[in-house]
C-alpha cells in the first residue's frame, strides 16, 4: 500500500571476526525506524548489542558489545516510513 507504513525483517549475521554486522542496502528501508530485535542465534553466544542503525543506503548496521562465539543471526525489526 504507497503511502503505508509497513513492518518489515531484516537479517543481519556479526561473526567471530568482529563486533559489528551490516545488511544489504535496501531503498526502501532509507529513514527506517527501529523497532527492536530478537535474536536467533542456535546455540551461539549472543552479547549486548550496543547498537542497531539504519543506515543512509538503506542497509541495517548491528554492533555488540564484544565478539560473539559463533556467528550470531541477528533479526532487525524496522518500520519504513513512505511519505
């Protein structure tokens, strides 16, 4: 529906290598709000995430607290905003 806000998920994976994971850009998430998050991480350590940002392109950024002990799935909650 144009002109709608809609819900959509979007699934961000931070590895071992480091703290920080980031999606695709997508268009239609640009000015996106965060909802919150779940986790789904299948026996994986998952830390605090000290952040979740919807970035400029579109693309969703997830940074925690310390490097995970698997690959930890992350799964975004964003509301678009079309205006």
């Amino acid at each position: 529906m144009s002109g709608q806000p809609f819900v959509t998920f979007v699934s961000v994976t931070v590895s071992t290598a480091g703290v920080t994971g980031s999606s695709a850009a997508n268009p239609d998430l640009v000015g996106a709000v965060v909802l919150g998050y779940r986790a789904n991480c299948a026996g994986n350590s998952v830390y605090n995430i000290r952040s979740i940002v919807v970035n400029a392109d579109g693309s969703v950024t997830v940074t925690t607290s310390a490097n995970p002990t698997g690959a930890s799935l992350i799964v975004v909650i964003s509301l678009a905003k079309f205006q």
